[in-house]
C-alpha cells in the first residue's frame, strides 16, 4: 500500500523545510510527496528542487489552499492520500507505518476503507502541546470534524470523486467530511497522535467565515434543522473566542486541555 502525502505551501520556506524533514524521516513504508507551491518564488523552488525523495511539485498561482489540495490529489498515484501542509510534521518516523497498518488490517476483513480518522498533537503559541483525540463521525459530524485534517488519510479514488468545494476558503476540509458522510463512506479510527499541527493558521484570522462556512455546510449538505445549526454556531463562537484568547496567550492552556477532550 502507498500513502500520497500532499503539501500546499506560499511563502513558507521555513515550514517547509520541517515538514520536508519529518516527511524524510518516514520509515518502512511506501509513500510518494507531492508539493504544490502557490507561486512563491525562485529561493523555494530551488529547494524543491533540490530535495531527496519528492514524487513531483508544481510551483504555479492557484485560487487557494482548496484549489492546490485538489491539483495535489489530482498529481497522486497512491491509495491513499494524507495532506501535510508547510510546517506540520508527522507524530513521529513511524507515523505512515501505523496506518497502513491499519489500512490493510482493515481491509484485509471488509470492503476498502474510505476514511482513516487518526489523533493529533495541537502545538499552541505557548510551546505546550494538547492532544485531541477522535471523534465517532455520526456523533460528531453535526458540528465538526470528527479529527484533525492533517490525521485523516482519505482513499485517493474517493477525493477524485468528492473534491474540495471553492466556495469554502477555510471550512472546505469541513464540506469533504459532510459530503462523504452524506454519500455513506466507510470510516475506520486510529486512537494514536498521527501529526503535530501547529494551532493559529488562516481559520483563526477569517473567524467570521469560521462560523458561517459550517452553517452553510450543515443547511446544505447534511440538512440538519436550524434548532442543530444554531446550536452549533453558539457553540463553535466560544470554542473560537478561547482559542483566539490561548493563540495570545491570554487563558492558560488547561483550559484548552478541558476543551479537546
């Protein structure tokens, strides 16, 4: 089995270079890297181009993260594919092992598994790190994801079918979960930390599409009645408040540990 990883990366030379070494640093497994670049410029391409191991990048403008995810997957020859964007890192050097572990036990039982849903270390401002384990789909899929996208490993013939909806500029990764628990896809849980993501990202900068990109998600694409969709929207508005207060290391941090439990 071969893991796709697809990193979209603009003007982030230095978190490139991390996640190039932890992607590097993979172990006993077969995977295939590919990088789409936004059109930065000369210095990280040379870079690309300069590194072990890299299926193949593009270094074009694109109309947003969303766009380049789906030219990534469009780019991919592997079973499944896992998006590691510039600056986060893999758990640790035997993260893609776990999960196609995983992946073939599962498979080896029933049909093909559409979506693996793993743990994550969520990395604050602060330096300390929370983790936020997985969430059942059914049970959570009313008000979010049911885990980190950067630890979910989707089927690649599924993202093919299901791409990335432009019209969400910071709640697409949110649409894809939606639409394949719409369409019935077929889910498995890895209960173990697969990524080290870094809190703070463009979400957190664009708070009022924070809130109504899900709404609309949830009217839309998974129907849900407005007494839910309000009920989320109240409950995603504290969830932002604190978490932009921790980011400015404003609250302690075990507030945020209360949270993601």
């Amino acid at each position: 089995m071969r893991i796709s990883i697809v990193t979209v990366v603009f003007n982030d030379l230095l978190g490139l270079k991390r996640t190039a070494n932890s992607v590097i640093s993979q172990d006993n497994c077969d995977y295939e890297w590919v990088v789409c670049d936004g059109g930065t410029g000369d210095e990280l391409c040379q870079y690309l181009a300069s590194l072990p191991g890299i299926a193949c990048w593009v270094s074009e403008p694109d109309d947003g993260i969303y766009d380049a995810m789906n030219k990534g997957v469009s780019l991919c020859q592997g079973d499944y594919v896992v998006f590691l964007n510039a600056g986060d890192v893999f758990s640790s050097s035997n993260t893609l092992s776990l999960v196609i572990d995983k992946l073939e036990a599962k498979n080896s039982c029933t049909d093909p598994v559409d979506v693996l849903f793993g743990g994550a270390f969520l990395e604050l401002p602060s330096g300390d790190s929370v983790f936020r384990g997985v969430r059942k789909m059914e049970d959570y899929i009313w008000h979010g994801l049911p885990a980190n996208h950067q630890a979910t490993y989707y089927r690649r013939e599924v993202l093919l079918e299901n791409s990335y909806d432009l019209r969400y500029k910071v709640c697409g990764d949110y649409y894809i979960a939606a639409q394949l628990y719409k369409v019935g896809a077929s889910v498995a849980y890895l209960e173990a930390p697969l990524v080290r993501f870094q809190v703070g990202g463009a979400s957190y900068t664009n708070r009022q599409l924070l809130l109504l990109e899900p709404y609309i998600i949830q009217r839309d694409v998974l129907k849900q009645s407005l007494t839910i969709r309000i009920r989320s929207i109240i409950k995603r508005s504290i969830a932002t408040i604190i978490m932009t207060a921790i980011t400015q290391r404003w609250f302690p941090t075990i507030i945020f540990r209360r949270l993601s439990k």
